[in-house]
C-alpha cells in the first residue's frame, strides 16, 4: 500500500539531514546538562555543604538548674545538634519524652548533644516535666521564642538537626520526629557531617 503525500523529492532528501541535525543538538545539549549537573555538584562540595543545607543560627542557652551552657558556636566542626523545641503543655512532647531520652543516651558519647528548649514555659512547669517524664537530656528555657523564632519554630514540638557544619540539615514539624531522627544522625556520624 503506497501512501500519497504533498512532500517532494527535494523535501525527501532533506529530511535525514534534518534527522540528524536533531540528533546532534540533543546530543549537544545532553552532555552540556550533564556537564552542568557535574559542575554545580563539585562546587557545592569544595565549599563543605550539600545544596540544600542552610547556615544555622547562632545561639547561646543556660541550661535548667545549672551553671553550663550550650553555645551553638562552639560546637561547630565537633558535634553535631539535635535541638528539640517542645512545652510543658505540650501532650505530644510528654508522649515522646522516653524515645528522647533514649536518642540522648545512644548518642551522648558519639559526639551528638540532644537539647529539649523549652518554649512559652516556666522553670517551675519545666522542672514538673523533666521529673514527670524522668527527662535526662539537656533542658533549657526559651519563654519569649527567642532562639525558636530563629530557626522557624511553627509549633510544638519541632525538632531540628544541625550537622558538624553548622547547617540544618533536617526540620522536622509534629509528632514522631524522634522516630525518625536516629536514621538522620546515624547518616551524619557515618558521613563525618
């Protein structure tokens, strides 16, 4: 069966040198993509952080009933940062506290410090939290949403994982975060972050 068309000889002849011109300029602009891609990632390398990772702010925090404190700076290229914002008040903050607890005490001696800020809170309610929920990870207080505001603190609990670096690398909003958080930091401790 022969198919009639309005293309003519000379039309015929062009049309696989059209072919192939297509070829080579998708050819072209493949590997230029490709090259691309290649570039950006070793650029985002050479200058330590990952091209989603954001500059944390700095803060410095008196830790409950104590005369230490936690200074963010200073931990910079040491450990790494798991910043728990959670409330007295806070029902699913109580719920989670054991699972804290123990991410605390997995990886106290690994180089992570696990830090419960306390927002919109009292001493005297903290202190009835920590003994309620026999919290022994870091406690702090953050009543005016000083250091929460920094990091886009939205509601309790939220938790955030600050790398060796220095940058977030994780915001994590509501309930189950502490079930998720062990697989991030093991991912830090193994790439040295």
């Amino acid at each position: 069966m022969e198919i009639e068309t309005d293309i003519t000889a000379n039309d015929r002849a062009k049309l696989p040198l059209e072919v192939r011109h297509r070829a080579i300029i998708r050819y072209v602009v493949m590997r230029a993509l490709v090259g691309l891609g290649v570039l950006l990632t070793f650029a985002a390398l050479s200058f330590g952080r990952s091209p989603a990772a954001e500059p944390a702010p700095g803060f410095r925090v008196k830790l409950l009933d104590s005369a230490e404190h936690v200074d963010s700076r200073e931990l910079v290229g040491k450990k790494i940062l798991v910043l728990r914002f959670q409330a007295s008040y806070c029902k699913p903050c109580a719920r989670e506290s054991a699972a804290l607890v123990k991410l605390d005490q997995r990886y106290r001696n690994r180089d992570v410090v696990v830090l419960a800020i306390h927002v919109q809170d009292t001493a005297a309610d903290v202190r009835k939290f920590v003994r309620a929920q026999r919290a022994t990870y870091r406690v702090a207080l953050d009543p005016q949403l000083t250091i929460g505001n920094r990091f886009g603190f939205k509601g309790t609990p939220f938790t955030v994982v600050i790398d060796r670096n220095g940058d977030i690398v994780a915001r994590l909003k509501g309930v189950s975060a502490v079930t998720r958080l062990p697989r991030i930091v093991d991912g830090l401790l193994g790439s040295g972050s």
